[in-house]
C-alpha cells in the first residue's frame, strides 16, 4: 500500500493548535478558526505548515522587530506560509507593511526560487517517507 499520499494527521483547529504549541509554545495564541479556513483554502496539509514553522523559527526574532510587538502563535504561522509556501502573494489585497515583512523574511532565508522549483520541492519534501 502507497502511504505516500496518505494524510494521516488532517489539518483541523485541534491538531493546528498542537502544532503551534509545539513549535511556538511561548507566544499568546490568536485566531485559529480564520487561519484555518485560508490554510483549507490554500490546501496545505499539517506536514507543509510544520515544514513552514521550523523554517520561521529562527526569523521570529525579524518578525518582532519590524511589527513591534510580540506576534501571535498564527500570526507567525500566517508569515511562515507567506514566507515559505506560497510563492505568488496577491498584493493589491495584502497590506504593504505585511508585504515588506514578507519580503525581509524571504531575504534573511536566503529564499531564491522560481515558482516551478517550489513546486518540485513541495512535492518531494512532503511524503511519509521524509519524515523521519
């Protein structure tokens, strides 16, 4: 049997709750259920969102600087997708100094990649063999 596409942990409020307890614990929380809708929305699976959070976990501290203020767990969640999942943001709906964040957040992680590499990468990085 091909576990490959397999979705064993599905993205619900419960499980993304515990994955940012888990990667963020210190962090106030925020609004799970409107997160939530726009990940569904996106159709990322909870393994793309942990792969997002480990990637955002050492550029947190760019996150407080530039907002001012101490995030929330999906706020960091929302700039990690930003940031590392979704490679074409529609910026005449997203607020420019989110943008400019974006943006910081991309060239402190080196991020350099065509639109049709991501896809590459998404699709080999997020198999249940990779993840151990």
């Amino acid at each position: 049997m091909d576990l490959s596409r397999t979705n064993i942990y599905p993205l619900s409020e419960e499980n993304l709750q515990a994955l940012l307890t888990y990667y963020v614990p210190y962090y106030p929380k925020g609004n799970l259920k409107r997160l939530n809708n726009e990940i569904k929305s996106f159709k990322l699976t909870l393994k793309e969102l942990e792969y997002s959070l480990q990637k955002i976990i050492p550029l947190i501290p760019i996150i407080c600087e530039r907002l001012n203020t101490i995030p929330t767990q999906s706020n960091i969640l929302d700039y990690s997708i930003e940031t590392f999942l979704i490679e074409e943001l529609n910026e005449t709906e997203a607020d420019q100094d989110r943008l400019a964040v974006i943006e910081t957040l991309k060239n402190s992680a080196g991020i350099i990649e065509s639109y049709e590499n991501s896809l590459s990468v998404r699709r080999k990085l997020f198999t249940v063999s990779n993840w151990n």
